[in-house]
C-alpha cells in the first residue's frame, strides 16, 4: 500500500482514488460500447456487400448473350468420331463416314550393332512436302528445311539421335531394338500428306548418295532420288464422308469442313455411317438461371440474418429496424416482380419463366416451365434477359441489364451502402475524439483526487502528531501530580 511521505495517515490513497475513477470511467465504457455497435454494423454491412456481389455477378452472366446461343454437337457411334460446335454452327443432322485417319510418315534405318556405332559426319537437310503421283516432290512452303550438322566427334547413331531431336526440325527420332540391331526411326511431327519427309545428306566422305558414312541416312522417295532408309508408315491424309461429299483433310481433328463444327476423328471405319446431330444446348441457360435463383435466395439469407428480431428471446440483430437494409430489400424486389412492357420474344416477367417469390421472400424456380419456355419456338428467353432491340441509338436494357444497374447504384463508391457506411465511419471517427477528450479529463479528475487525498493524509498525519505530543505531556503532568 502506497502512502503520503512522512508519517502518514494510514490511508489507502491508491484504493480510494482508484473506487472514485471507476465511477467517473462509466461514460468512457458507454463510449466503448457505442463504438463496438458501430463497427458491428460497418462488419454486416460488409457482409450484405458480399451477398450483394455475388448476387450481381449471377445477374450479369445473364447480360451476356453467348449463354443463350449454345450449341451442342452430338454423335451416334462417339468411338469413331466426336465433334463440338461454336454458336455459329447450323443445328442439323449429318451423316458421317470416317474412311482414313490422317498419319505422320515414319521411315527407319538398317540395323546396326549398338547405339555407339559410328555412322558419320557431315549435315542432314530434313524438308516436307508432298509426293506426287508424278514421282516428283513438292516442298511444303509453310515449314521452311531445316539443316542438322554431325560433327566428327559426336557421330555414333546415338549422338545423332540425340542431334535431331535437340534441332527441333519438326521430327522426332528414337531407336528401336527390333532383335536384328538398332535402327534409327525419323517421324514426322505432324500428319498429312504434306508432311512426308525428304532427307537429303552432306557427307564429310564426299558421296552423299552410297550406302556408307552419313548418307546411310539419306531418303527421297521421288524418281531419281536415293532412299537408304525404308518407309514403315505411310504420310497419309484423314479422309470422311459428310452427306456423302468427300472430305481429305493433313489433320485428325478437323475445324474446316463443316461450319462451326469441329470433328475428332478417332477410328477409321470405311462403310460404316454415323450420324452427327446439331442442337440448340440449353444447359447454360439452366445453369445461369439456377444460379441467379441461388444467390438471390443466399442474398435474402444474408439480409434476414442481418436484420431480423429474435422474439423470443428479445433479441435484435445488428442491423434490425435499420432502414438502408430495408431500401435494399425493398428495390430488388420491385425489380424482380417488375414487368417489362417493351421487351420482345414474348416474355414480359420472371414469373413467365418460371421464377416466382415464396413466402419466406426467397424464389423458386420451376424447371419444368423454364423448359417448355427454351423448347417454345415463340419464346426468345435471350431477348428477355439481354439487351433489347430499338430503333433509337440508345437501345431498352433487357430485365438482367436493368437489374444489374439496380445492383451497381447499390455497390458503387457513392452509393447507397458507401452513403451508409460513411456516416457510421464519421459517427465511428466522433466517438473516437470523445474517447480521447474524456480520457484527458479523466486523467485531470485523478490528478486532482490524488492532490486532494494527499493533502488530506498531510493534514491527518498532523493532526495525529499532535495528538500524540499532548498525550504525553498530559502523561507527564499526571505523573508529576503523583509525585
């Protein structure tokens, strides 16, 4: 226990003042308080921001107007060929034959006795193109020949091996063991008949056409030209029937034949026909509108979380009676239940896709309506929920357009939110220098009650002095007296 200097009056000064400033901290703890309300209802607001972003974010999936132009492309017999197509692709059904898949050419070399045998030096010039019936080449002016050099020293069908692929020439080379030696195998990294391979030789020997030294290697199947190493696969062009108009494309998968279609041509199955079908794919619009039920109603939880009163237990919540939350609330809905008069494709309202309110405010969507909507011929959904049509410059926004600037008037810097949460941010700021002003003044209450109980154990512990000084004077006269 601290005391005043000197005798002291035995008060407990700390005690006492500390008793008093407890009572005088009272406004400073409704303060606290004030403020911890404050900042929960900047935390729920934040919270309804989210729920309200991601309720835009499904709206504006439904502005876009490739959600409402999917097409998809199916085929009967999807071992032989798979096809998918872009928006642009003409619904229909095709019959398909696939004849041929395209094929890169491969060609090998003799066998040889190891990997470290040494084949020779010199430069291999690899070029594709197209060998005609003719028995001449045409070279393939979109893959420009590419010349590999075999040094001396690095000469062994391993090392040039490992030569051509570090080239990147548009092959690849590897070496099989077929149980008679090692052969050298050159394929072709793409498909077609315009990528054979023609593989002509500069041999350090000085004859670049025998069968010795790097010539070994040579191939140009064209008349007149030497082939020291043998074809195992032929250079060979994907071929199919569409309705019965022949198709010979260099590719397997094939982007070019038909409009917005793209096939994958996985089997050849000369005579065998499947059909190709094209359809409207209104998955996405399932999707998308199952979505946008999803967040509202996830929205609408949000909001009665926030704001709804427990009365049972007599309890609000941070947001109860506030009227921002309830503005909110009250323009998504007139814009969810609003018609829209101008809009085409015979579609005016939420409800006549499908979507209506429930009880609890949330929505519910009948899938089984919104089908018959996308299979109606007459009902144009897209129109609905995109931009509208008009002859004036600026066009009508469609329900989803105009639902989306609702949102964003809410969300913006200067929005109804921010307007919200800036005056709780200032109001926030004003506790704060109320906090720091009172502070202050109870910092000058303690200093003034320690200056008081100080000056009063002063006065006690002098009075107490003196009380003990007369006591024994009156101590000794009274033995005195005795005396």
């Amino acid at each position: 226990m601290l005391s005043s200097p000197g005798l002291g009056s035995g008060l407990d000064i700390n005690s006492i003042v500390g008793q008093l400033m407890a009572i005088e901290q009272r406004p400073l703890l409704l303060l606290n308080n004030k403020e911890a309300g404050q900042q929960a209802k900047i935390s729920a607001y934040g919270s309804l921001k989210g729920a309200l972003s991601s309720f835009q974010s499904s709206v504006k999936a439904l502005t876009n107007a490739s959600v409402f132009n999917g097409i998809k492309a199916t085929t009967a017999n999807s071992d032989i060929v798979t096809a998918s197509a872009l928006s642009t692709a003409a619904a229909g059904n095709y019959q398909i034959e696939v004849q041929t898949l395209a094929q890169a050419q491969k060609i090998k070399s003799d066998a040889y006795a190891s990997t470290d045998t040494a084949i020779g030096s010199g430069a291999l010039t690899i070029e594709f193109g197209t060998y005609n019936g003719d028995g001449s080449f045409t070279n393939q002016t979109e893959k420009p020949a590419k010349t590999i050099t075999i040094e001396p020293g690095q000469s062994s069908l391993g090392d040039i091996r490992d030569a051509i692929n570090q080239a990147d020439a548009g092959v690849t080379a590897s070496i099989v063991n077929d149980g008679t030696g090692n052969r050298l195998v050159i394929a072709s990294k793409d498909t077609g008949l315009n990528n054979a391979l023609k593989i002509t030789v500069d041999d350090s020997d000085g004859n670049h056409t025998d069968t010795t030294g790097l010539s070994q290697l040579a191939y140009d199947a064209s008349t007149g030209g030497t082939a020291n190493m043998t074809e195992t696969v032929t250079a060979q062009n994907a071929t199919m029937m569409i309705d019965g108009i022949s198709i010979s494309k260099p590719s397997n998968t094939i982007s070019d034949a038909l409009g917005g279609v793209t096939f994958n041509l996985l089997k050849a199955a000369p005579g065998t026909t499947t059909t190709l079908t094209v359809a409207r794919d209104h998955s996405k619009v399932q999707t998308g509108v199952e979505a946008f039920v999803k967040a509202y109603n996830e929205l609408t939880k949000t909001i009665s979380d926030l704001s709804k009163y427990d009365s049972a237990n007599q309890q609000a919540s941070v947001l109860t009676g506030d009227s921002t939350i309830r503005a909110v609330q009250t323009q998504l809905r007139g814009a969810l239940n609003a018609f829209l008069p101008d809009a085409t494709g015979g579609l005016n309202s939420l409800s006549q896709i499908g979507i209506s309110f429930q009880k609890d405010g949330t929505l519910q969507l009948d899938s089984g309506k919104l089908n018959a909507v996308l299979n109606d011929p007459a009902k144009n959904i897209a129109a609905f929920f995109t931009n509208q049509p008009a002859s004036t410059p600026s066009p009508t926004l469609g329900f989803a357009g105009r639902l989306d600037r609702i949102i964003e008037g809410m969300l913006q810097n200067d929005g109804l939110l921010d307007g919200r949460m800036d005056g709780i941010n200032a109001s926030i700021k004003d506790i704060g220098k109320q906090r720091e002003a009172f502070t202050q003044r109870l910092e000058d209450i303690e200093k003034r009650y320690r200056a008081q109980f100080t000056a009063l154990d002063t006065l006690i512990a002098g009075m107490t002095q003196t009380s003990s000084f007369l006591q024994q004077q009156l101590s000794n006269i009274a033995a005195l007296n005795k005396s």
